[in-house]
C-alpha cells in the first residue's frame, strides 16, 4: 500500500544516506572517560558493527542499534527494511539475533494506520529472523523514523570483527550495490517502479541467509555494506586488521542502472561524505571512470555481507552463496600493508 501522502517527502534524507559521516564520529567520540571491562570483546573504539560482551565460557551477548528515516513510500516496506537494517549487525558479527525493541518517531499528522503498517513491516522481519520484539519507544518529531535496538547470542570464540581480517583472505560481497543513487534518483521521477521493486525486494532481504552459509567456511572477519559504503566500510577493515585491501573494480556487483544515473549526476549527501572520509586511502591502480568510483562510495540501505574468507575456503563458500544469494561475488582481496589501505585495480 501506499500512503497518501508519501512518507519519503516527510523526511530531508533516505535511509543510511542519513548515516552521521565516519569521520564526523570519530571526533565526536574522541576523549570520553569509559569503564574498561575484560569480558568487552568489542567496543565502540573499534568502529565496528555492534557491540560483544563476553556472559559466560559459552555465550557472548551482541547488540547493536540502527534507525533512519523513510527510504520507500510504503510503510510496511519501510518497516521491514528497516528492521532488515537492524538486524544485520548482529549478523555481521557472526550472531544470532533474538530480541529487539522498537525505536519510533512519528510526526503529528502520522495517521495510526500508517504507524501500524510500519510496526507490522519490522514484526514480520523480526518474526523471519527468529527475534522476539519486547516493546520499544517511540516519540513525537518532525520526521518519521523507524528501526530496532537488536540483542543477539554468539559464541566467544567465533565473534566476527571488522579487524580480524588477515593477509591472503579472499573478499567476498553477498548484495549489489547502488541503492543510494537508485533511490536518490527515483525522489526526482527517474526510476521505474519495476526497477525499484527489485531494490526494496534487496534491502528487505535478511543477512540471516548470508551468514547461515558463512558460518560453514573459515571466515577471519566481516562487516556489513551501510551507510559508509564499500569505500568506507573497507578502508575501516583494513585499517583495524592492519592490512591494505585490494579491491578488483571489473568484479563488482551493482546494479546497472545506478551507473547510468551516477553518469546523470544522482549522487546522495552521503556519498560524498564518504568519498572525502575515505579518499586519502586509496591508490588507484587504473583509470576508473567517475560514476564507478561515485558506485563504491554510495551508502547503501541494508547493504550486503563483506567477508573476509581463508583463500582455501573462498571457492567452496562463494559457490554455495551463489546458490542461494544473488549478487554474491568474490571482490577483492586482503594483503600484507602496502602502500595504502585500499588499492583499486
């Protein structure tokens, strides 16, 4: 269904493309007092996708938060790609999730069917990943926003980081990217509906699928595709894991029409925050035409899986993905430190 009035004209950003820059964080974080704890695993120092505290020999607990504004008119959709977001860090981390709570804003003129709609998009995601939602808050603003504070489980010894890749692990992405400027362009009438179902049909798609299969292989490390791009989101895992990640630019996967429309121009806020974050840690091996590079710097809304696999496990993983995910490719590569932290070929 759809509103009548369209809940993306509610809001002044889409999505992850609402994403505060990384760089921008990293200064707001800069010098706070914080209690240290030997059972933390991982930190908000580490940049990484969720949280891990160490209950027991067995068990670590992950949780994470993510919430946005509208990136699609159809508030069930919404909900659910919302939710999909959320969900995906725990993900990332190698977990399971199992509780969530709802995090709300609503504006005044919100009609109660549409929050319903909304609610119902991120239960019956929630519901798909095996999460119980327990209540939530949620709050009147100016502008819609939706998404889920996650809880999760995982095993002490097979937490997955965005700084554990090591030199040789093969990188494999598990969705095509693009979303920020298909979505950006479609705000201005430019995309077709056809088009865009394909795009919430990816965004709505649980990393539960993804990680269900990496889990099998000997995985160093992963991080999800957000709000930071590939660029951004790469260049974080190098630089934690101390290693230069190459990257095969004719093997990415991205969706046509987002070349087309970054050639036309249809570039979100956000990928240019990303692009002036992480530019000074790319060597360009090539030439590379501007809207590719404009492709990996574009902040994608419930992005896929990178993984950083042992290259003797890569060709067997990356074979059953393909089975199962589509989009999934071997992109890159994880090397010894270079000359820089990410190099284009």
């Amino acid at each position: 269904m759809e509103t009548e009035v369209k809940l993306t004209k509610l809001a002044s950003c889409a999505g992850c493309g609402a994403k505060v820059g990384a760089g921008t964080l990293v200064k707001m974080l800069e010098g706070f007092r914080t209690h240290t704890d030997s059972r933390l695993i991982v930190g908000y120092d580490k940049s990484d996708d969720a949280s891990v505290y160490a209950i027991n020999d067995d068990t670590a607990l992950v949780q994470t938060t993510d919430f946005f504004p509208p990136i699609v008119d159809d508030p069930f959709m919404y909900g659910q790609i919302a939710a999909a977001n959320a969900l995906s860090d725990v993900y990332a981390m190698g977990g399971t999730p199992r509780l969530a709570l709802n995090i709300m804003c609503i504006p005044e003129s919100m009609d109660k069917e549409t929050v319903q709609q909304i609610l119902r998009g991120g239960y019956e995601k929630a519901y798909e990943a095996d999460t119980i939602i327990t209540g939530g808050h949620t709050i009147h603003g100016a502008e819609p926003i939706y998404g889920l504070a996650v809880s999760g489980f995982v095993h002490p010894d097979r937490v997955l980081k965005n700084s554990s890749a090591k030199a040789g692990d093969s990188l494999i992405l598990t969705k095509p990217l693009g979303i920020g400027i298909i979505t950006t362009a479609f705000k201005a009438d430019m995309v077709d509906e056809a088009v865009m179902q394909r795009i919430y049909t990816q965004m709505a798609t649980l990393n539960k699928y993804a990680a269900e299969i990496m889990m099998k292989y000997d995985v160093h490390g992963c991080t999800d595709v957000t709000g930071f791009a590939l660029m951004g989101h790469s260049y974080e895992l190098a630089q934690g894991s101390g290693c230069t990640v190459r990257l095969f630019s004719d093997r990415l996967p991205y969706h046509r029409e987002a070349y087309e429309l970054a050639q036309m121009g249809f570039i979100p806020a956000g990928a240019y925050r990303n692009r002036e974050y992480a530019q000074n840690g790319v060597t360009w091996k090539r030439p590379i035409d501007r809207a590719l590079e404009d492709i990996m710097f574009d902040p994608q809304t419930s992005g896929g899986l990178l993984m950083a696999v042992d290259a003797a496990d890569a060709d067997a993983c990356l074979k059953e993905l393909k089975e199962n995910i589509a989009g999934a490719e071997l992109i890159g590569r994880v090397e010894e430190r270079a000359e820089n932290w990410i190099i284009v070929e």
